[in-house]
C-alpha cells in the first residue's frame, strides 16, 4: 500500500469538507427549518399545517424569496387570522372572491403559487415585515379552494 502524499491529504480533507457544508445547508434549507426561521408564527410545529408545495429562490445558504403553499387540514382557515394579526401586531383584509381577483392581477402577478378561491369564499391577507424595521417580509393569503380544502399562501422576500 502506497503512502499517500501531502497533496492527497489537503485533497481528502477539502472534500470531507465540502461534504459536510452541502449536509449542512440541505438540512439547514428544508422546508420545516425555512419556514420557522422566516415567520414569526409557528409553522412545524403545527399538526394542522401540512406544506403542499414550496417554491424557494436563491442561495442554498441565503433564500432570498419563497413561495409557500400549506394546507389546512381541519379546514378552519378562520382560526389562523388573529394569532397572525396579533404575532405581528397588524391587521389584515378579508376579501371575496371578485374583490380578490382585483388585487392578485396587480398584487400577486408575478408569483407562481397562485390562490384560486371558491367562488363564494372569503379571503384573508395580510402582509408586513418580519421584525420591525427589517427588510424581510412576508405575506399570508389564506382562502377556501374549489377543492373545498382551506390553504395558508405564504410570501416571503428580502429586499
């Protein structure tokens, strides 16, 4: 068995290195983690809360945006609006359906996870920055779907 050279040795550590950086940040951007690090509300922690759909923008390490869609499994959409509104000391909007077409077309235009409420459904948003004067923010959409399943939309940026 051959020796193995100083070249070989820096060669091997930089990869084991390398290896456990990329671990890192997989587990560091799973969705559970993401969405806890990013909201103020608790999201995992929430057996009611399933992740449907997550569509994530940028660096492993740094996201600068996402897209979220949660589903809510009991249906009761209502009971999400007043830990919201009070978490991060704001009030929000309830829609309807035609109402909410009006502000998506200019509000919500470039987003791929798009709500497509009933139409007789009530929508709730809410928007603001994660902490205050910071430049992350966030928006929630939560509505009732043709589907007839409720489903929370989360929105959040950096600017």
């Amino acid at each position: 068995m051959s020796k193995l050279s100083r070249k070989d040795i820096i060669l091997i550590v930089v990869t084991v290195i390398l290896f456990l950086v990329m671990v890192g940040g997989f587990i560091y951007d799973r969705n559970d983690a993401l969405l806890d690090r990013t909201n103020l509300i608790s999201i995992s922690n929430d057996d009611n809360l399933e992740v449907v759909k997550i569509e994530k923008i940028g660096f492993l390490y740094s996201r600068s945006a996402y897209e979220a869609k949660l589903l809510i499994k009991n249906g009761m959409w209502q009971s999400y609006i007043d830990p919201i509104q009070d978490t991060y000391e704001g009030s929000g909007m309830i829609m309807m359906t035609p109402e909410f077409y009006n502000y998506s077309d200019v509000s919500l235009n470039e987003v791929r996870l798009k709500p497509n409420p009933s139409a007789d459904a009530y929508i709730f948003i809410f928007g603001s920055n994660i902490k205050y004067n910071s430049k992350e923010n966030v928006v929630y959409v939560i509505d009732q779907e043709d589907d007839g399943n409720a489903y929370m939309y989360i929105y959040y940026s950096k600017d």
